[in-house]
C-alpha cells in the first residue's frame, strides 16, 4: 500500500521541528521548509497584499519652455526662503483668484474623465495637457521630486496616490488632488469621485467627507483661532462613526505650495493661530471608514490606511474675509 502524501503547503505552516505537512515523517526544517521560502519568495509581497497594488509609473512628461516654472522644477527642492506672512496682499489675492478659478477647472475637466477602465496615468496625461492650455505649471511635477503632474488616491489610499498603470474598476472611489502654479502663486484643490456605481458605506463616506469640508470653511471667522476648522471637521466625522487623519493637515498657500502654517483636521488646542482677513490656506480633511492610522507605501509617497478601510478627502484654497472665507478654487 503506497501512502498519499500532500501536495500542497498550507496557509499556516509548522514550526521547524514539527513533522513536515506533506506526511514524510521528517522534521519541516530538514524537508519542505527551503522550497516553501521559495515559493513564497517567488510569489513575493505585491501579490498576497489585498486592496489597491503600485502599478507602473511613465517616464516624467515634460512642460513647454513658455509656462512660467516654481523655483523647484529643475531641483526638486524648493528654495529655502524667510518665513513668510501669512496674510497676503490684495495683488497676491488677486492672482490667487485666478489661479484658484484655473485648478478647479483642471479639477473639472479631469474628473469627467473618471470612468471604470480609463488608467490613472490617462487621467496624469488628461490634467497635464488642461494646466498647459491654461497656462500653468502642474505644482506637484517635481516637487520634492515627486513624479507626476496630480495625486490620484484610490480607495484606501488616503493621498499622494501617484498616477500609474492601475485601471480604474467599477466600485473604486477616487480622489484628484490638482495644483496650479499660474501667475506666480499656487492654486490646490480636489474632490473624490465615484467609478461608475459604489457600495453605499463609499458613498455615505464621500458625502460626510464633503459635508466636513464645508463644516471646516464655515468655522472661518476672523478673529478666531485655527482650532476651531478641525473641531468643527472632527465632531462631524465622530458623529458619524468615521474618523479624521492626523498625519496631513491643511497648508498655508501663495507664492509657495507650502508654508509653515498648519492646519489640522481634528482639534488641536496649539493650533491658536488667530485668523485675520487676507489670510490663504487650504483646508483638506482627509476621513476615513475605520481608523485614522496610516501606513506608507515604500515609492516614499502613497500614504494609506493602516487598517485597509477606505478614505476620502475634498479640498479647496481660500482666503479670510471680514466676514469669514472666500473660496478661491472655484470655477
Ligand atoms: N496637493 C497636495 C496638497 O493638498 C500636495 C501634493 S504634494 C505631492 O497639499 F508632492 F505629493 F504631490
Ligand atoms: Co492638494
Ligand atoms: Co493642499
């Protein structure tokens, strides 16, 4: 009688000095331990990963000579530069009007071309064109080296998605994060958008998401401290079982696509900046289904969350008013 040894290793394997899971009667460590690393190495760490994988990412696209460029666009680095105001003048202003107008547009015309099959990197090719047509350098190409001329963040990917090779699929919830740099000052925005039909906790989640956007921007009061955008953010994704990131906080904005205000998305009692018309920044809450923990992608940028529940964000750049914020990204 011949015995029917397995074929097959199981998902949990034994401890060296177990007898081997194909019946031999050997120790696991003098039989099938070695070829089973090999297989598993072979199979490698993309392809166990649940949820969104890297894809592909194109060689970088290039920008006409004629488009005015931020000071980073050959280095990657920005130029270190004194701290600065964080309240404009209203010729600043004025341009940020535009360039904010010229985002949301490239927002607009990139976000109708979400569709289930179309590539994130079609999407990259789609935004880059819309920023030249009108004029602008796409801010994110080569900031800090990054690679592409938007953010394209797909389900858990809570952002700084790069666009690649990935298709869009028929359930996917996905965020366009756009950034002019037109007239010498930058321009942010971005908004989550469904692929074709979506499970209705994705739906509820973007809804609450945009509804903490607009939360946060009516919390602009001059006179009253930053805290009190990411108090109003917070208790309203609390309220609805979701929860805020810490990791990323809103930005003051200008001449740099960056600056060192801060603005947090949940309460932060230190963010006591009092906030005075002229005033520009961004407020982008990021939100996600389960916990506010996120994880790292190894490309150094693809930020996701830790426990694999979807995210949303929504953003738009303003500025105070006497009366409370005007939004600048709008068409
Ligand atoms: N647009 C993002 C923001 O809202 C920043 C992207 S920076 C990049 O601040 F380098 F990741 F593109
Ligand atoms: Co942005
Ligand atoms: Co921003």
């Amino acid at each position: 009688m011949t015995t029917q040894f397995a074929r097959q290793a199981p998902a949990v394997l034994p401890g060296p000095n177990d007898p081997c899971w194909c019946g031999s009667g050997s120790k696991y460590k003098k039989c099938h331990r070695g070829a089973d690393a090999v297989e598993a190495r072979k199979k490698g760490p993309e392809t166990q990963r649940r949820g969104v994988r890297p894809g592909i990412v194109s060689p970088r696209r290039s920008v006409p000579a004629h488009i005015r460029r931020p000071d980073y666009a050959e280095t990657g680095r920005p130029t270190r530069s004194p701290t600065l105001p964080d309240v404009q003048s209203a010729e600043v202003i004025e341009r940020m009007r535009r360039a904010g107008k010229a985002a949301a547009k490239v927002l607009e015309i990139t976000g109708a071309a979400v569709r289930p099959g179309i590539t994130t990197d079609e999407l990259d090719v789609i935004a880059h064109e819309a920023y030249i047509q009108l004029g602008g350098y796409p801010s994110t190409l080569n900031y800090h080296g990054y690679p592409k001329s938007l953010c394209t963040s797909v389900n858990e990917v809570i952002c700084h998605g790069i666009p690649d090779s990935r298709a869009l699929e028929d359930g996917d919830i996905v965020n366009l994060d756009i950034t002019i740099f037109l007239e010498g000052v930058h321009g942010d925005c971005s908004a989550t958008f469904f692929v074709g039909k979506v499970d209705p906790e994705s739906e509820r989640l973007v809804r609450v998401t945009r509804e903490c956007l607009e939360l946060g921007i009516a919390a602009v009061k001059p006179g009253r401290p930053i805290s009190d955008i990411g108090r109003a953010i917070e208790q309203h994704a609390a309220k609805n079982g979701m929860s805020v990131v810490r990791a990323y906080c809103g930005h003051g904005i200008g001449e740099r696509f960056h600056t060192s205000l801060q603005i947090p998305h949940y309460y932060e009692a230190d963010a006591n900046t009092i906030m005075k018309p002229g005033m520009t920044f961004t407020v982008e809450p990021m939100i996600n289904l389960g916990h506010w923990q996120h994880r790292s992608w190894d490309d150094g940028w693809t930020a996701v969350t830790a426990d694999g529940s979807r995210s949303a964000q929504f953003e738009h750049t303003l500025v105070v008013t006497e009366q409370g914020a005007e939004i600048l990204t709008v068409t």
